[in-house]
C-alpha cells in the first residue's frame, strides 16, 4: 500500500519505522530539517508532491493543533478514494470535518506516547479505533495494531471522549495539581521522585494538547469527582479519625484491584 504520514514528529517517525518495511511510504513535513533522520521513505516539503505519489492511505501525525489545517493543505492533491486518517488523542471537530467530506476515513487513537511508552515493547499498552470509521481502514489499523501487540479497543467518537476524559484528563489534572504545589526537596523520597518524574514528562508535552485534553467536555465532572474525594480525605484527617481513614483506604484499594 502507498501510505503518505502527515508529520515527522516522533508518532509520524514512528509510523514511518514501524510501516516502511511492509509498503510504499512518504513522509510530509513543511520543516526540511525534521525530515533529516527519515530513513527508507520519500520526503516531501510540498504539499503538491503528493500528487504524484498518489497515497492510497493518509496518516496525519501533525500536531494537533494543525490536524485539520495538514489535511486541507494536502486534500486538493489526493485521490478521491485515498483513505484518510489521524492518531489525535482528542477527536475535536474531526467528527465533523469527516462528515464534511464524501471519502473514506478512519480515525485511531494509538494511546501510548513517546514520553512515558516503550516504542520498542507496547505490549501493555492499548489503541481505540473509531466505529464510524470506513472497515477497509478499521481493518488495516487493527492489524497494524495487533502486529505492535497492542490491546484494541472499540468506541464511537463520543465514547472515546468519554474515555479519554477518565483514562487521560484525571491524571494529568492530578498531577498538574501535584506539581504546582512542589516545592525543592533536598531529601526527596521514592514516591515524591517518581510523582516528579510523571510531572516532568507530561509537562515536556505540547500545550496545546494539554489544554485540548483538560478542555474536553467530559473533563468537568471528572474533577467535581476529584475535589468530592479531597474534600472527604481532608475532613477525615483533620478530625484524626483511624477509623474512616481505614475504611477509605480499603475502598480505594478496592478500586485498584
């Protein structure tokens, strides 16, 4: 298959690594100097380029501040029956711009990045595949997924906000909360040092996608469900009561297991 990925970043290298061996692949990204360590593919700087190689399938690994802006530049120069698709981790407006569009689609969340994931073993990490999408595309990614040993999972583009609200917006809410109350420890223990290297990490992401992430819709009654829970632990231990402290501790291993 003829593949054009959208973006050289570290997800768009990866997917080029990860399909250039298997098919026909392109690389796009208007920086020429990102493009240096592309290895195996074509580079292209032009969006016009593209015309020529005539992609079967389109990746868009652009950031996703620029995921609808990369498809448009490159939409007029593709085949009417090129597939398109994108790996954003928030589905924002894609819904509709697919909507828009009389092609093919299908729109994947690989849901491991860079900063925390092993891209060498992604055996414990998981990847949704959206049901609106087209089933030639569903079926090329669950493949590609599955090879990557990845655990895949089904949802609708509202499912998948809903999800991505739980499994994404709690913990970088909890740990921007932890991180803006830190202070420098000069003897920092086992757990602070690994909370602090989680900061670090999700800090070294894009803003924009932070911000997207935590502006999801169903990102709100997420962190009503936090404050309630802090609330409760506050009370529990000003009053110094053993007792509720003990039970709250067994419904939050309960929680976990």
């Amino acid at each position: 298959m003829k593949i054009l990925i959208l973006g050289a970043g570290k997800m768009g290298s990866f997917f080029a690594d990860v399909l250039s061996f298997d098919h026909e692949v392109a690389v796009l990204d208007t920086d020429a100097k990102r493009l240096r360590f592309i290895y195996n593919t074509q580079r292209m700087t032009d969006p016009g380029d593209t015309e020529a190689f005539a992609p079967e399938l389109v990746i868009n690994a652009a950031t996703l501040k620029y995921t609808i802006e990369a498809f448009n530049a490159v939409l007029p120069y593709l085949p009417q029956t090129c597939i398109l698709s994108d790996i954003a981790s928030v589905k924002t407006g894609l819904k509709e711009f697919y909507a828009e569009r009389n092609r093919p689609f299908v729109s994947t969340h690989p849901m491991f990045g860079p900063t925390f994931a092993s891209l060498s073993d992604l055996s414990t990490q998981s990847a949704i595949i959206i049901s609106e999408s087209s089933h030639l595309g569903k079926v090329f990614f669950r493949d590609l997924y599955r090879r990557l040993n990845l655990g895949v999972f089904e949802y609708s583009f509202e499912e998948h906000d809903k999800t991505i609200a739980y499994s994404l917006s709690i913990p970088f809410a909890s740990t921007l909360v932890f991180a803006s109350v830190m202070e420098h420890q000069e003897a920092p223990g086992t757990t602070f040092k690994k909370h602090m290297n989680i900061a670090h990490g999700l800090l070294s992401e894009d803003d924009f996608l932070l911000t997207e992430i935590l502006f999801n819709p169903y990102t709100p009654q997420q962190l009503v469900s936090i404050r309630e829970k802090l609330k409760e632990l506050l009370a529990i231990i000003e009053a110094k009561d053993g007792e509720k402290m003990k039970a709250f501790l067994m419904r939050v291993r309960k929680n976990i297991e």
